[in-house]
C-alpha cells in the first residue's frame, strides 16, 4: 500500500468503525454499508475515493480490516468498532493460550478489573505476541499478557474470530491473565 492507500484505509476505520457521519453514511444493524453510497458519501465530505483504490485496500490492507459483503455490494470493518454493531460471528472455541498488548501503565488497573472493552465492542486477542507487542506500543512502554482463553472458554465464556483473525470476547477476568506473557 503507498501513502494514499494507508490514508484512505485510516478514513475507513474511523468511518466504519467510529464515526460514519465522516462520510454522511449510517451502517446497518450489522455493520454494513453499500459501497456506492459510501463512495458516494466520501466524495462529498471531501474524501473522493476511486472504486479501485478502495478495493485495492480492502485486499491489501495489512491486517485485513475491512470486508465486502458475498455479492461485493457492501462493505464493513470486521472488528475494532466502538459504534453498537452486531457482528454476527459464530462462538469458537479459541487457542488455549492468547495474548493481548498493552501499556506498562494500565497493569494495576487491569490487575484489579481484568481486561475491560472500553470503548470498543470487544477485548481484543492476538494469537501471536508479535502482534501483541505491536499493539501494546501504540499506548506506550508495551507489555504482552498472556490469556488463559481454553480454561476461560471452558468456563463459560464466549469467544468469536472475526474475519480477519481477531479473537473478540466481552471481558478477561484478571484469574485469566498473566502479566508475564514468557512465563
Ligand atoms: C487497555 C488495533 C486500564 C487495553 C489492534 C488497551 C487491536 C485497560 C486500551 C485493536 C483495562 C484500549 C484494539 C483496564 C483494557 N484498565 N486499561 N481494566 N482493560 N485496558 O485501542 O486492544 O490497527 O481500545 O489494554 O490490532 O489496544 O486499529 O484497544 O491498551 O485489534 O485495526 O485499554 O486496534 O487494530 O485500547 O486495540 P483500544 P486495543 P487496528
């Protein structure tokens, strides 16, 4: 992706996932919004954004954030939202162990509450720690915890992949995590 690309796929995520008057779009119950009209809609808030470029980023996109709908009509993002979206991925059953990044400053507060979604819909899981980590600097000195998601599965929770290989759930109960993701 050039600098172009990675500039539309940011206006993506925050109109997909955050705020869609960005564009002057609603997404459906779902998530969902119809291509033309979100071309359509980014035009006319100042973001013209030619059919090509968009599906160029949503095949190329480095963590696959957004998705067409089947018949290419419509298009969404597969995770990160903090507008009320109803995703629709089925419950798994989640690796036995995943991660979560995070900053060196948010450890007691998550020692004492467990993992909280905030804003967003869902706590967000990586299978790997590379990820993790990636994800732990954007908030500061990184730390990746690691998740004890088969036990908590067994436990009752619900866990979904999202279509890009997010792991989603509602909230990690602290009994679940450890703070050191080596050990
Ligand atoms: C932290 C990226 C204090 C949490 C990534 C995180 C991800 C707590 C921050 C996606 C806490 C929320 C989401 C507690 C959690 N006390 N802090 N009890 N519980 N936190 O950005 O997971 O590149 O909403 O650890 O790949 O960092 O945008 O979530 O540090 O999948 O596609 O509160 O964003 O994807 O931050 O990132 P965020 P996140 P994209």
């Amino acid at each position: 992706m050039n600098k172009q690309h990675v500039k539309i796929s940011k206006f993506l995520s925050l109109v997909l996932r955050h705020e869609p008057g960005k564009a002057g779009v609603e997404l459906d119950a779902a998530g969902w919004v119809p291509v033309d009209v979100l071309l359509h809609g980014c035009a006319s808030h100042g973001f013209p954004i030619t059919r090509e470029d968009l599906q160029f980023v949503v095949a190329n996109n480095d963590k696959k954030r957004f998705a067409f709908s089947d018949d290419g009509q419509r298009i969404r993002a597969s995770q990160g939202h903090s507008v009320e979206v109803e995703l629709a991925y089925e419950p798994g059953i989640p690796p036995e162990l995943l991660y979560h990044g995070t900053a060196e400053r948010f450890l007691p507060s998550i020692q004492s509450q467990g993992l909280l979604k905030g804003s967003r819909q869902h706590v967000h899981l990586s299978r790997e720690t590379r990820t993790a980590l990636a994800v732990g600097q954007r908030h500061g000195k990184p730390v990746v915890l690691k998740i004890r998601a088969g036990e908590m599965h067994r436990a009752g929770h619900a866990f979904y992949l999202s279509a890009n290989g997010v792991w989603l759930t509602e909230h990690v109960p602290a009994d679940f995590l450890e703070m050191d993701a080596a050990s």
